[in-house]
C-alpha cells in the first residue's frame, strides 16, 4: 500500500510540522510560520511525484 518514497514524503511533513510547532511555541513567530508553509509545499511535490509515477505505470500497459 505505502510505498518508501511514501513513507519518506511523510516524514519529511512531519518533520516539518514539528519544527514548526517547536518555533511557533518557543517565541519564534517568523520562523514557525515559514516552516508551515514547507507542509503544503511538501505534500504537493508529493503527489505530483505519487501522480507522476501512476501515469508512467499506467501507459506502459
């Protein structure tokens, strides 16, 4: 079902919310705020990747 590049798309967002959360609470707004806009960003090449991969998958048939 997942693949590895799955697995590693989401950890990469984890990741990146985490760091985030962590800027946001600790006083720095700038910084927590710029790494949340990595998660979005993240999840898009994601599945540009994911959609890419199943078009090639699918016309090689």
């Amino acid at each position: 079902m997942f693949r590895l590049s799955d697995i590693f798309i989401l950890l990469a967002v984890a990741v990146s919310f985490a760091v985030s959360g962590f800027f946001w609470f600790n006083g720095y707004l700038e910084q927590g705020l710029f790494t949340a806009i990595w998660v979005p960003s993240i999840l898009a090449f994601g599945i540009y990747f994911k959609l890419s991969s199943l078009a090639a998958r699918g016309s090689a048939r």
